[in-house]
C-alpha cells in the first residue's frame, strides 16, 4: 500500500513535468541558452565587423575624394607658383635694365656749379634721381627675395603633391584588395 501510493504520486508527478520548462532551468537548458547566448553574440560580432568595415570602406572612399580634390589644389598651387617666378623674373630682367640706365644718367650728370642760378633746382632734380635710383634698387631687391620664395616653395609643393598621390594609392590598395582579404576572416562570410 505505501508503494502504491509513492508509485501514485511519482506517476502523478511525472504527468504534471514540462520537460520544456524544466530543459530551460536545468543544466540542457543552460547549456542551450548558453549556446542560443554564444550564436547571437557571434552574429552580433559579425554584423558590426560588417558594419565597421562598411564605414571604414565608405570613410576610405570620402578620404580618397578630398585628397584627391587636396592634389588638385596643389596642382593649381604649383603653377600658380611658377607663374609668379616666372613674371617676377621677367620683372626683375626688365627693372635692372632700366636700374643700368638710371646709374648711367646720376652718373653722367652734369656737375653742379654752385655759382649757377639754376643749381638748386639741378641738386634737387640729382636728389631725386638717386632717390629713385634707390627705391628701384629696393624695389629689385623685394621681386628678388619673392623670386627665391617662389622656388623653395616649388619642391615643397610637389612633395606634398607626391604624399597625396601615395596616401591615395594606399587608401586604395587597402580600400580594393586588403578589406575584400580580410573581411571573410573576420566575419566569416
């Protein structure tokens, strides 16, 4: 009669069991839920691979249009530079021709004779003579400091030219070839 009734009760037990409920709380269902926890973390993982890769592409492919458009500009820059050295040679060229005339002319100028009515006026004319003289030497002098200004800055604008082009052709190669390489590794897609 006592096995009867523990026979009874275990069976009623047994029927009243979701073994649904009880996978969830006991050690398959932790292990369930812990695998179900692992998948989703991996697919969350993959997905932001994917998405930070797909940033990193679309930031790659902006960076390659603005240093693109940053040469350009460099281009621009550089013959923009060379036009300036070459008009301010052409300048120079043409102001130490007529310095040549102007120091011929204050040097053949007659010498002033105290006694002539006319002296102050001709002493005035010499002065400024030299004066001008003297301000086409400065003038000379300015072109010729712009001049050396233009040709150092020449080689720096091409290397920053060049560094434009190797940082686009980098960006590129990792844009095309190591991200496409990579990106399977890494999401394993």
């Amino acid at each position: 009669e006592q096995l009867g009734d523990i026979l009874t009760k275990v069976h009623t037990q047994a029927d009243s069991l979701d073994l649904s409920e009880y996978a969830k709380k006991g050690l398959v269902g932790k292990m369930r839920r812990a695998f179900v926890d692992v998948r989703k973390m991996l697919y969350k993982r993959m997905n932001s691979a994917n998405e930070a890769f797909n940033d990193l592409e679309a930031k790659i492919t902006d960076q390659v249009a603005i240093l693109s458009e940053w040469t350009k500009d460099l281009t621009s820059l550089y013959q923009e530079n060379y036009q300036n050295h070459v008009r301010l040679t052409r300048q120079i060229q043409q102001a130490e021709g007529l310095l040549a005339q102007m120091e011929q002319t204050v040097n053949e100028f007659p010498q002033i004779n105290p006694e002539d009515p006319d002296a102050f006026i001709k002493s005035q004319q010499l002065q400024e003579a030299r004066t001008l003289l003297n301000q086409l030497q400065i003038k000379i002098d300015t072109w010729n400091r712009l001049r050396i200004i233009c040709e150092s800055h020449g080689p720096n604008i091409q290397s920053k030219q060049q560094a434009g082009r190797n940082a686009i052709q980098t960006l590129k190669r990792l844009a095309e070839e190591m991200i496409p390489m990579v990106l399977p590794i890494v999401t394993g897609k």
